[in-house]
C-alpha cells in the first residue's frame, strides 16, 4: 500500500516536508516538489498498458510525446510548453522515430497525433491472439504472408473481394493469419483495409470474434471514423463481449485526442459498468493529464493508492520524465531509485529519457555513463540501442562516437530507423553533408524515405538556415506523394522564417495545417510568435497568442512573456496587462515582472504626452 498525499494535489508539497512518509507516496512527493515552475511540455503515446501485463513503452511510436522521444509518442508533446528552443529541437528530433509513417501525434499532439499504433495494438491486447492460437496455426506463415500481399495489391475499398479470392483459391483462415495481416496494415498505417477485413470476417462470421477482436474493431473505427462514431459502434457489438478492453480501447482514443471531458466519461463509465480500475487506465489519465492539466495527476495517484494498484514501468517514466522536463535532477534520480527499489529495471527507453535530462540540465559525465551502459556489452551485440545513443552522441557534440555508432548501423545494413537517428544526428552535428548521403543512400538500399526521414533532412536544413535546399526537398517530398504532417510544417516554418520571411511562414501554416487538416506542433507557434515579437509586430503577435488557445493549447508564462515583449520592442503600452494575466489565472515570474516594468515606462509617456498635448 502506498500513503499518497491527499486527492486533488496542488502539486506544489516540497519533499522535505514530507521524510518518512512510507511507501508511493514518497514518489507522488518527489512529482511534487517544486512544481509551481512547470511549464510542461511532455505528452505521450499509448503505451503496453494491459490490466493483466505491466506497461511498457515500445522501443518505436512516442512524441522515448509525448512520449518522451515519442519515439512511440513517447512523453514528448505539443502539448504544453517546451522549456527551451534547445529542447524543442531534441523533442523533434525523436518525434517521429519509428513511427511507420508520420503519425498523427501530436498530437500532440498525441494526436491527434499521437500515438503510436505499436502501442495501441499492444494497449488492447493483439500481440495475445496470436499467443492463444493453436500451434498448427502459427506454423502456416505462408498462408498468412500471401492473405496480406493479397490485401497489400488490392484496391483500397476492395479488400472483401481480395480475402474472398484468396479464399477460393484454396486457402483456409486462421486467427493467426487475421493477426499477421492485421498488424502489417497497421504498421503501414494502412488503416482503412485493416478496418475492412476485420469487417469483413465479423459480417462473414469466418471466424468467432472474442473481446480484443471488438476492441481492434472498436481501435481502427476511431482511426478511420473518429472517435465519437467509435464510441456509437460499441452499442453493435454484443453485450457479453461489451468488456473492459473495448472500452479501454475508446478511453485511449479520447487521451490521444486529449478530449478530457470525454475521456474522464469513458472512465467514470467504466467504473459504473463494474469495471475494475486497471494500470492500463490509471497510466491513460496521466498521461491526459501531463498533457492537458497537471494538477489532477495528484487525483489520479491517490486513486492508485486507494486502488492499491502498483505503478508500472510507464508510470515511472512518466514521472521522471516530468521532474526532469522541469529541471529537477533531483527528483528525477529519485523516482528512478523508487522505481529500482519496487524491482523494476529501467529500459532503453527509459535510460534515454534520463540521459536526455542529465544533458540539458548540464550533467554530461552523468550522461555519458548512461550511454555506456545503454551500450551494454557492446554496440554490436546490442544492436537495437542504436537508434537511441545516435540523437544523443549528437547533442553531447559527440561527432566520433556519433560516426561510431553509424559505422555499425552501416557495416550490418542499417535499418530504416538508424537512418533516421543517423540523419537527426549529423544534422544537429552540423555535418549536413553526411546527412544527405545517408538520405540519399536510403533510395538505393530500401524503399523510398517517408515522412519521418525527409522531415529530419528538412530539420538539417533548417538548422543551417539552408533555405534553398530545405524548399527544393520539400517539393521533392511532395512529388514523391509523402504526407505534409505537424513535423514537415514545423520544419518549413522554421526555414522561412530563419529566412527573413516571416509572413510567408505564418500563411503556410495556417494553409497546409487547414489543407491537410492536422493540428500544427506547439513549438510552431512558438516559433511565430518569438519572431513576431523580435519585430515588434503587436498585431501578429497577438494573433498567435490567440491561435494557440484556439488549438486547443492551454496558456503558459511564456506565450504572456512573448507577447509583452512584442509590446515593448513595439515600444508601445501595454494596457492593462496584469489584470488580464489575472483574468486568465496568471501569475508573472521574475522575468515576466521585468518586462511589465519595461512597459510601464511606455504607459507613463504615453499618459504625460496626452496631458501635453
């Protein structure tokens, strides 16, 4: 049992305050503490969340969007507001790693955009099918590999057609072989035909549908549909299999798409229906939370605590990861020694997300250890942390060991996502020509890029105010039929405006994000905004300020502090600033009532030349 503090946490209890104090509540202290200066900036991803299994994040989907390499949607998010361009940059960086295609997270977001279907498909429960199938089964991997290059050639809205000719010419459908198809859609984001067949066994009755078949059903209605036409479809599915996961499943669409009151209905539902409150949901609220609303993460781990339900692996990420987002070090080691202390083992994921904080607080031997064991016994024999120590090499300034590591990516036939570490990487290295030559080297050696792999060129680019270059990749990326998400229009924003083309930046986003109907990343609008507030310019300014509520990003200090200053480089007043801070429940910093002072000399003129005059 842990002794949380009190529901509904202000989340400002320092932990001094609280030694001795048994149990989870010493981490709820260490969230806690010092909270009062968050500016949050991380959301995430869906993660490996069942009630029966405890969670894990995915090694790639993320957002490490939230969430925090939404490398998984990780924790990182456009939701709530980075601590710094720097940070931005590394959040980017990662966003979309292993993310099939550029998905939708954000949301972020956690999107909308959010997160990772990897980890959706694990949070409802596949990856069990084909563990509870019959051993004959799983050895017919033929027959499922032609079932999906059936559906693969099929028209997009012709996948009954396909699964009846491949049934008439002889073949027999196994659970497994609906799995294998099903997850392979999926990860093409091929979402619709995935949606169809499932649709079609069930309308068939090919085979017996049981929970986590409805939930898949109930998943893929939200991608394609919505959420809302979702959570209508669940009323056709049969009561006895109206469970738990389908509607864990409907409360992981709403976090995705950070609808609180929606998601906080599906929850309240669930545990009317009698519905045993599981980790999976708990972790569900947190990570909504995180995005939208920090306060209510206290309710959420005093319910934990009622509930006795143990914190998982995502749980302490999560919780580390937002001491860390702060800039406590501190706190963070500690919640990671609680997590060791309750025989939970930090993984990759969770050992990047440490030595991403160690490096922007500064700690960089503390980082460098972190990578060495991240390494483990040697990078050859631990292949997969590749694609997590490149990015960082990189922001450590570690070009040797950055080519390192590429050198074992490239001597083993690298992988779709080491390039794409490998290109963030040289690109924030500042070697863009090695970048281009391993973007370039990807169109001889497997498919064509997607999204993700142009987007991190585009990144390069931009960091090199190499405009020319970053507009003629991005009419290469849109002739090559590749989706223009959230990270493309953040990148093509930062170009322009590094540029000197400031209006152009801001037309472009409001045209490609309406367009190509996706919600802009939060760092976009930040970027707007502290340009427009470098010119002076009150009346865009203004308007950016506007456009981030509108988008459903929650108001932090900095947008105020962006806006001010506008004013005072404007060199104009700024009436009555303070009491619409107060209005909106803002209180300034120090560097915030700096900026108010600088604009009450611009009130004072203005007030005494209208006297003389």
């Amino acid at each position: 049992m842990w002794a949380l503090r009190r529901a509904g946490s202000t989340l400002r209890t320092r932990a001094h305050q609280v030694i001795g104090v048994r149990g989870f509540v010493n981490l709820e202290v260490l969230l806690n503490a010092d909270a009062k200066n968050v500016e949050g900036h991380h959301g995430c991803n869906c993660q490996k969340l069942d009630c029966c299994h405890q969670p894990k994040p995915s090694v790639f989907q993320s957002s490490f969007s939230s969430g925090w390499f939404m490398w998984s949607r990780g924790f990182s998010s456009q939701v709530g507001a980075n601590s710094g361009d720097m940070e931005d940059e590394f959040n980017d960086g990662f966003s979309d790693l292993d993310v099939p295609t550029e998905a939708d997270k954000n949301d972020p977001g956690l999107t909308s955009h959010e997160s990772s279907d990897e980890d959706t498909i694990d949070a409802i429960g596949l990856p069990e099918v084909e563990a509870d199938a019959k051993p004959e089964d799983l050895i017919k991997k033929a027959s499922r590999s032609t079932l999906f290059k059936a559906l693969l050639e099929a028209a997009r809205n012709d996948v009954t057609r396909a699964v009846k000719k491949w049934l008439n010419d002889g073949n027999t459908l196994h659970k497994s072989d609906m799995f294998h198809a099903i997850r392979n859609l999926r990860s093409r984001k091929l979402f619709s035909k995935a949606l169809q067949l499932l649709e079609c066994i069930e309308e068939s009755k090919l085979l017996d549908f049981g929970e986590r078949d409805y939930a898949s059903l109930i998943d893929l209605v939200a991608k394609v549909h919505g959420v809302r036409i979702a959570e209508k479809y669940i009323e056709d599915i049969p009561a006895s299999h109206r469970c738990e996961v389908v509607y864990r499943t409907l409360l992981a669409n709403y976090v995705v798409a950070a609808n609180v009151r929606k998601a906080e209905e599906v929850f309240n539902k669930m545990k009317d229906l009698g519905f045993p409150i599981t980790v999976f949901s708990c972790n569900q609220l947190l990570l909504l939370y995180t995005k939208v609303d920090k306060r209510k993460i206290g309710d959420v781990l005093a319910m934990m605590e009622k509930e006795n339900l143990k914190p998982s692996l995502f749980t302490y990420n999560l919780l580390a990861d937002m001491k860390g987002a702060v800039g406590d070090i501190e706190g963070m080691e500690k919640v990671i020694d609680k997590m060791q202390e309750d025989g939970i083992e930090p993984d990759l994921m969770t050992q990047a997300t440490i030595a991403k904080h160690y490096i922007f607080g500064g700690h960089h031997e503390k980082a460098e250890k972190i990578l060495v064991q991240m390494e483990g016994d040697g990078i050859k024999k631990n292949r997969v942390g590749c694609k997590f120590v490149l990015p960082l090499y990189a922001f450590l300034g570690k070009n040797a060991e950055a080519e390192r590591i590429w050198k074992v990516c490239e001597a083993n036939g690298a992988h779709s996502d080491e390039c794409m570490s490998a290109i963030e990487a040289f690109g924030r290295l500042g070697d863009v020509e090695k970048a281009e030559e391993i973007f370039e080297n990807m169109f001889k050696s497997q498919k064509k890029p997607s999204s993700k792999h142009y987007n991190a060129m585009l990144r390069a680019y931009a960091r090199k105010n190499l405009f020319e270059k970053g507009k003629e990749l991005a009419k290469r990326m849109s002739d090559d039929g590749c989706r223009i998400g959230p990270f493309t229009l953040d990148s093509l924003v930062k170009l322009h405006v590094d540029a000197g083309e400031v209006e152009k930046a801001d037309s472009m986003l409001h045209e490609l994000a309406r367009s190509n109907k996706f919600k802009p990343l939060y760092s976009t609008y930040l970027t707007l905004l502290d340009s427009y507030s470098k010119k002076g310019d009150i009346h865009n300014a203004e308007k950016v300020f506007s456009n981030l509520q509108k988008m459903g990003y929650s108001r932090k200090i900095v947008h105020y502090r962006g806006l001010l200053q506008a004013y005072v480089n404007a060199k104009a007043p700024a009436y009555g600033f303070k009491e619409r801070m107060k209005a909106d429940g803002m209180f300034p910093n120090g560097a915030l009532a700096s900026l108010l002072s600088a604009a009450d000399r611009f009130t004072k003129k203005n007030a005494i030349s209208e006297l003389l005059d």
